[in-house]
C-alpha cells in the first residue's frame, strides 16, 4: 500500500496529529542545534504547560492516545522530510503529549562506547517506555530523574 492510500485511511485527528509531527520534527531538529536542548526544552514547556485534561480522542485511555501519538510520530519521522534523531523525536512526542494534558517524562541515558560516550532519549508514560524498546534502561544508564521542566528555565 503506498503512503497516500495509508495517508488517506487515517482518521482526521490521526492526520492532525501526524501534520503537527511534521511540522514539529524539522523545527525541534533546528531549534535543538540554534537554541541548544536547554533553551529549546524550556520553551516548549512555556507553550504547553500540563495541565489535566481528557484524551483528545475520548475513547481512548491516556494510555492509548500516548501509543496513538507515538505511532504518528514515528511515521512523521519514517515518511517525513526530517528524519530527527532520537532527542528530536522524543521531544517532539513529549511535547505532543503535553498539549493533550498527557503527562509523560522525556528521559535521557548514556552508556560507554568505544569512541567515548553515547547517549540516547526516550519518552516514558506511567513507567512504560513508548518510543523504543521496553528494555532500553538494560542498554543505557538513565539519569536517576526525568527532566522537568522547571529544572531547565533559562537563567
């Protein structure tokens, strides 16, 4: 099946959260190398403080609609212009799950290579890991406390 036949049968809100993925994913990839992570991170906190809410499509758990929005992240990211690297994505997800009141940790780990260090970003959602495989924390050492927000505030 090709993209637009796939393209077509999503439903609308699968088609609004996957244009705002395309958008979302070149600008964070941008953003990141202009502005850095730190002040990147805190602006896209400041435009979409959490607040509880109800999944934007009301029938489905929260935890259906992180899945949901994971899925078109990953294929914005598969089919799009940009193929952002894991920090762009998982940015771009963590913020996509704020704005639908989500609440979900952006997490960052690190392990030793042979050229030094590696570091890699993940989203988590009530513990479970949505944009990688569950046993990501086996492959690198995450940092003992999700990022917050108001942990990176530019000064």
């Amino acid at each position: 099946m090709n993209r637009w036949s796939r393209y077509w049968r999503l439903s609308a809100l699968e088609r609004g959260l996957l244009w705002r993925a395309l958008v979302l994913l070149p600008l964070t990839t941008l953003a990141l190398r202009v502005l850095g992570f730190r002040r990147w991170y805190a602006a896209l906190a400041r435009l979409a403080p959490l607040r509880p809410s109800h999944a934007a499509k009301p029938s489905l758990s929260f935890s259906e609609q992180a899945q949901f929005t994971t899925r078109m992240v990953q294929a914005a990211s598969r089919e799009g212009l940009c193929r952002a690297n894991c920090l762009g994505q998982s940015l771009s997800l963590w913020w996509l799950l704020r704005r639908q009141g989500i609440p979900s940790e952006l997490r960052i780990g690190v392990r030793k290579a042979d050229d030094g260090v590696a570091a890699h970003a993940w989203v988590e959602f009530a513990g479970a890991v949505l944009n990688d495989a569950q046993d990501v924390h086996q492959h690198y050492a995450a940092f003992d406390r999700a990022i917050v927000a108001a942990e990176v505030e530019p000064r």
